[in-house]
C-alpha cells in the first residue's frame, strides 16, 4: 500500500486523535513512570469526553513488550535502555485508569514492540478484543488511517521526546496533517521537551496548546 496520504474527491478529509501510550507504567508509580503522567492521563480523558465528537476517530497505542532484546537491560541508561516494562496483557501494559471512564469513546487500539523497542504508534497493529499478546495480523496504524481516510492527526500521550516525538515524526512522513498538543503530553527527560518541540515544528509538524 503506498505511504501517501490521497484524498479523494467526493470525500472530505478527516482528522483522527491518536494517543500514545497512557498506560499504567509509564505515570507516576509505574514500572518507567514519568513525572507528569497521571496529570495527562487526566487532561486527555477530559479532552476526550468534551472532544471526541470533532474527531472521525479516537486511537490508542500500546507498550506491549513480550522479548523486546536489549530495549530492557538490568542496568539500563534511561537513553537507549530502560527497565522492563509493558509487558504484555499485564496490568502495566494497560491504559491509565483515567481512560476507564472514556473507554467507549477509544475505537481502536495498536499495540506494538513485541520484540523491538517501538517508539512510534505507526509500528503498532491493531489489535482485536480477544488479540492474544503476540496476536500481529491486525493493519499498521498509518494503514488503517489511509483506508478510514484520514488524513490528519492530533497526538497526545507519552512521552513527548521518545514515542510522541516518533509518532509524530512517522506520521509527517506518512503524509499526514500532524499537530502535537504539547500540553497534553510529558518527557521522560523535562529538560529536552524544549529541542524535541522545536525538532517538532522544522519537521513540519505543527505544535499547538490548548491555551
């Protein structure tokens, strides 16, 4: 399927919300938590609860680690490595429980990095309600977006410079409208929020908060 984004003519362009890795391990508490995490989980639900009906569809990605080699180390540096997480079908691999109350708004969700590290959503397969954890026959993200039509994302999630930043990136590549609501998303590392941001907007994407 060609990585280009077309629209039709007989179909207007639609706009997808997709969200990245709000899951347990990596808020406050969790196995990899990021100073910050629960405040997002909150703001997106709410996000998404007033929101949900501008958007043709609402997505989640997913950690969902089964052997990802040397992704997780014993001795990890934070950069490169970092400590197990994700692990799939256990409760740090699931959404933050401030997503419970929006659960039925979240039509889809893409899992991925059973054996890689995976930073970006459009590695992740959608995965069907009763997937088993090593389940891959689901559509790539950015080919489900295509097929849906869609030709414009807004990302929020997790964290802003490791699987927000590649997501976003990806998705700028994919030929997709792509705008980060930065206020909605926290780093792992807050001191280099600024440069990914900026990295961000000379990638053409658009950066935006919710003011």
């Amino acid at each position: 399927m060609s990585q280009e984004v077309t629209e039709s003519a007989d179909r207007a362009p639609l706009r997808a919300l997709i969200i990245v890795d709000v899951q347990n391990d990596f808020c406050e508490g969790g196995a990899l938590g990021i100073t910050g995490g629960e405040a997002v989980a909150t703001a997106i639900a709410t996000v998404v609860r007033e929101r949900a009906d501008s958007y043709s569809a609402v997505l989640a990605t997913q950690d969902w680690h089964i052997d990802p080699g040397p992704h997780f180390s014993p001795t990890p540096d934070f950069t490169n490595s970092w400590p197990e997480h994700c692990l799939a079908a256990q409760p740090g691999a699931a959404l933050h429980p401030a997503m419970d109350e929006v659960a039925g708004l979240i039509g889809q969700h893409f899992r991925k990095g059973h054996f890689a590290a995976a930073y970006s959503g459009f590695e992740g397969r959608l995965a069907a309600a009763d997937a088993h954890a090593a389940d891959e026959s689901g559509p790539l993200l950015g080919d489900w977006l295509r097929d849906a039509n869609v030709t414009a994302v807004d990302i929020v999630g997790l964290a802003t410079d490791y699987c927000v930043r590649a997501t976003a990136l990806d998705a700028i590549a994919q030929g997709f409208d792509t705008t980060v609501i930065s206020q909605l998303t926290a780093a792992v590392h807050q001191e280099n929020a600024a440069s990914v941001l900026q990295e961000l907007r000379d990638a053409r994407v658009t950066v935006l908060s919710l003011g």
